[in-house]
C-alpha cells in the first residue's frame, strides 16, 4: 500500500476502537495511545527514520471517534484538547423525558455532530481513501471504517455500504452522528433517520479484518460474553427489531490475547464520568501504551504484522501490507 501523496510504503495496522458511551475520552486516548507505542516499538528495529504507520480502522459506536483521530494520524496533543474542549456534559446536554416519549431522544439537544465535526472537519469518506486515485469510493480502500445499523439492511460498513443508502459520498462527522445513534436516546444524523448505532448488532465485530490479524480496543473487560439489551429496542423505536442477542466473543481465548481491555464495569459508561475529559483520555492512553510497551514481539505479531513493528517478513505474509483487507467477511 502506498500514501497517496508519498511514494513510500506505509505499514498497515488494523486497528477496531469499540463502543465508549459516554466515556468517549478514555477509547479515543486508547486509540492514540496505541499508535504511539506501536510507533516507538518500530523506531526500536529502524536505525533512520521509517514511513509513518498507516492505521486502517473500525469505529464502532463512539468508537468512531477514535477511529477518525488515529485515522488522520492525529497527535495526543490535539486529540487530548478536542476532549478537553467538549466535555461530556456539554456534548449531550439535559435529558428531556418529555423529549423520549415525543421525539425518542432522550438529549434532544444533543451536540454529537459539533465533536464529530471537530475530530472530522468537513472530510467526507472520500478523504480517507486508500491506493490509486480515480476509484469510485465503495470499491476504494478506506482507512476508516464505520459500522451502522439501517433498519431493513441491518448492520453496514460505511464506505463500503454507502449505496445501499442511496448515497455515493457522506460527511464523516454525519456517519458518527449515525453510528452513535443509540436507540432512544440520541436524535438522527441529517437524511439518515433510519439509521442507527453501529452496535446495535455487533458488539464487537472481531473477524471485520479476517484473515490478518488485527488489535481490537475494548472500553470493559472479557465479560459479558452476551449483551441483552437490544431486546427492548422496539420500544425505542418503531423501526427497530429486537435483537435477543448481542455477543461479546471473548470466551476465545485469542480474541483476549489481542485485545486491550480498559476494565470498566460494564455499563457503567452509559452513566456520566465521574473524571474529566483529560484524566480519562490520560487514563486510556496509559493503559493502551503500556500493554503494548510490555508485550513481546512474539504477542504482538499476532495482532500486527511483522513490517508493523519494523521486523522482515517471511513467506506469505510478506504481502500483507500492500492490502488494507480482510473486509469480505465484515460484519453484515
């Protein structure tokens, strides 16, 4: 694979930022965290200055966020102050019962798109766009990736699935505003009413990447292996089937081994921070850098290829980096 505007290769890291409610902060210092100590970890093996990692990632629900971040290859320093300067309270505003039972939003003033726009600009999917230029977007390599779920579709990979909304093109900060569209309580992104959070369905979408081999970014721990509560989703909305059953895959014991786990109780990130938006972010930024910093490079081969980490490659893996892939078997 090649940057766009360099000659030079760019290692691929395949990267899944999960679910963050409303500890956004924290996944987003996971994700930057990450490409950090990959970043240091390669300078260990690379005597003179080596091409920047090329993360190509999945942002499922406030995963998105993170996603975009390390997607333009932001630094902890602007990231850190983009939470800093949209704190939690302020993003999602006062809740309106009255709101839930008119509108099925429980923060009707919601301010989701302002911090997407922040994170995103006015970039659309066809910014994040990979390999030759002049390919028509669903078919082009994309460093970002956003699950969503479209009643009558179900669950979407944004780009790639972009047709079958009608659309050849969509504003990133509008696909967050849809993938963190959690039932009942946020308003739709603009155009996209039947559009909702990208984890609806799939918690964590583990084989997205399939077959190479990916890190995925989990704000709980291993448990619970299931999630319930898309059970009630019709009584959210009209439009919404219930779903019994939401997996969390992690009795595999691979799957673990290639996550980082930020530990929180489960559940508790629908409930409002007890710290700010900097002590969260620091918080999970340490806690990404440090797994990667004590792995070996036994570990970590398998959640990145071998180039990642400025190794050589043998046999067929050596051409895993010309691809971004694995996308055929995406959740959906």
């Amino acid at each position: 694979m090649k940057e766009q505007s360099s000659t030079e290769e760019r290692p691929v890291v395949r990267i899944i930022a999960g679910v963050a409610g409303r500890s956004l902060a924290m996944m987003v210092g996971m994700a930057i965290g990450t490409v950090d100590a990959l970043t240091a970890r390669r300078a260990q093996h690379n005597r003179r200055p080596a091409p920047a990692l090329q993360p190509v990632v999945v942002g499922v629900s406030g995963g998105a966020l993170a996603a975009t971040a390390i997607a333009l290859n932001m630094t902890r320093e602007r990231a850190r102050g983009i939470a800093i300067d949209h704190p939690e309270h302020e993003v999602l505003g006062a809740r309106s019962l009255r709101s839930l039972m008119t509108r099925r939003a429980l923060y009707p003033q919601a301010r989701i798109r302002e911090l997407a726009h922040a994170f995103a600009g006015d970039r659309t999917f066809a910014d994040f766009a990979l390999g030759p230029p002049g390919r028509e977007l669903p078919q082009a390599t994309s460093s970002l990736l956003i699950p969503v779920y479209a009643a009558g579709h179900g669950t979407l990979l944004l780009p790639r699935d972009l047709p079958k909304l009608g659309l050849a093109d969509l504003p990133v900060a509008d696909a967050i505003v849809a993938a963190t569209r959690i039932p009942g309580a946020l308003p739709a992104a603009a155009g996209l009413d039947g559009v909702f959070d990208g984890g609806c369905q799939y918690r964590v979408p583990h084989d997205i990447f399939s077959p190479h081999p990916a890190l995925i970014l989990d704000l709980y721990g291993p448990q619970p292996y299931d999630s319930r509560g898309g059970l009630i989703f019709p009584l959210l909305h009209p439009s919404l089937p219930a779903i019994a059953h939401r997996p969390r895959p992690f009795q595999d014991q691979a799957l673990r081994d290639s996550t980082i786990f930020a530990h929180q109780p489960y559940g508790a990130a629908l409930n409002a921070p007890a710290r700010t938006s900097d002590e969260l972010f620091d918080t999970g930024y340490d806690i990404a850098a440090t797994w990667i910093r004590t792995r070996t490079e036994e570990q970590l081969l398998n959640v990145v290829d071998a180039h990642v980490l400025g190794l050589p490659e043998k046999g067929p893996a050596a051409d895993r980096h010309e691809q971004a892939g694995g996308l055929s078997r995406a959740a959906g």
